[in-house]
C-alpha cells in the first residue's frame, strides 16, 4: 500500500482513537516515518480532535469544580457509588467521535478537490480565451499578407500635410478586387472623441471625395494595418481627423496624409 492509499484507507483516524493493535500501530509509525505527508496527516487529525473537543466540553476549572463538591457534600449527604463499567458504551461513543471526524475529513478533501477544479476550470477558461485572440490575430495577419503580396495590390505612400508633417501613412490599393487597407504605423493616436477619416479621391475633371471609412479600430489593431471599405477606380487616398462619427465630408484644415495611386 502506497503512502495515498494509505491517507485514504481511514486507518490514521483509528490510529489516533487508539483503536488499532500493537502491531498495527507500529506499522503505522514506520509508515509516517517513511513518508512525511502521513506525519502531517496524523498531526492534522490530533489537531481536529483537540478542537472538537474543546469546542464541545464547557470549560470548568479545578478550583471551581471543588468548590462545587464541597457545597454540595455539606447541603446533601452523598452515598458515594461505585460507576458501573460498561466497555459497550465507551466503544459506542469512540465509533461515533471516528464517524463524525472522519465524514468531516473527507468533507474538507471534497472542497479541497471542488476548488482544485474550479481552478484548473478558469484557467483553462483563460487559455482557451489566449488561444482565440492569437488565433484571430493570425488570421488577421495572413489576410494583410494575402492582400500586400498580390501582384494586383499597388502600395500608395500617404505623405504628411501641414497639419502634421510628421505624420504619414500607406495605402494598399488592389486594383482587381478595390480592397483598401491602410497602415496607419505612422499616425499618431486621434484625441479623444476624435477619429481618422480615409476618403477615395477622384481628382479629374472634379475633385471629389468618397469616405471609404473610419479607423476605429486604430488603437486595438495589432498590426496597425486596417481594412476600409473598397474604393472604385480611385486616384489618391487621404485621411483627415473628424469628430467621432465621422464626417459628411472632409475637413481640409485636418487633412493629415494624401497621395496619389
């Protein structure tokens, strides 16, 4: 028997009781002797019986309890009687005391297990939530690639404007499927309660321009590069700051990148 099935076998509550043979008793000291963990248990099991005892037993001191008996041998006169031996209850009572302990022993080992499951539950919980955000995050890697290594895609520099020289961006333009993305690496995060605008543009014989979308994703983006809505036969890209929403069309005095395809 190894030292688990030991600790489960309910013998170490006998042991403690008193209730086992000499023989077994010394089987059980080389046991705790061998394997540590049985030592701890049988302390364990001691230290529950001396609480349960305590919590139990009302407590009376010598001193008071004398007092008590010699009141009571001066009031009453007392015939002193002989406690008849009865081996049947004592052993009663001990199988109790074993019984009661050992459920709430192996009550505590079941809360011991639940929390060791509802554990291991949320971390596998927090695993499985890890695995599908780097799983999206590949996905949302390969689609970037696909788009920028096809031979239809065209790469469109976004230089900075006046309001941010500094600042620029590019635009990845496939010509056969209009499918835009934009790297916005080189933008700096919009204000609060602002948002950046991408607008198609068609420069001849009007200009006019066409929101393609608004990066709202920018500051959860992994990449920093973001897919906009298809844009038809456009001749330069430019993206401007607008208040959260987006605007009907764009505000010049905000335009922060433009190029032309």
């Amino acid at each position: 028997m190894n030292s688990k099935e030991y600790l489960e076998s309910g013998i170490l509550e006998l042991y403690v009781y008193g209730k086992l043979s000499d023989e077994e008793n010394q089987e059980v000291r080389e046991m705790a002797t061998k394997h540590p963990e049985i030592q701890e248990e049988i302390t364990a099991i001691e230290k529950a019986v001396i609480s349960l005892s305590e919590n139990v037993a009302p407590y009376l001191s010598v001193a008071n309890f004398e007092k008590i008996r010699v009141k009571l041998l001066d009031k009453h006169k007392v015939i002193p009687l002989q406690p008849k031996k009865n081996i049947s209850q004592y052993m009663g009572w001990a199988a109790a005391a074993v019984l009661v302990l050992g459920f709430g022993f192996q009550l505590m080992k079941l809360n011991q297990s639940n929390q060791a499951l509802d554990n291991l539950t949320a971390e596998k919980n927090g695993m499985q939530q890890e695995l599908t955000a780097l799983t999206l995050q590949n996905q949302e890697t390969e689609n970037v690639l696909a788009v920028i290594r096809d031979v239809n895609t065209i790469e469109v520099a976004l230089a900075g404007q006046q309001v941010a020289p500094n600042a620029l961006a590019t635009a990845y333009y496939n010509k056969s499927t209009k499918e835009v993305y934009i790297d916005v690496a080189g933008l700096p995060a919009p204000p609060e309660g602002m948002v950046y605008q991408v607008w198609a543009l068609q420069l001849e014989p009007v200009l006019t321009p066409t929101s393609i979308g608004l990066l709202e994703t920018y500051a959860e983006s992994t990449t920093k590069v973001i897919k906009v809505d298809n844009a038809n036969e456009a001749q330069a890209f430019g993206i401007t700051l607008e208040p959260a929403g987006g605007s009907a069309s764009p505000t010049l005095e905000q335009l922060y990148t433009l190029g032309k395809v």
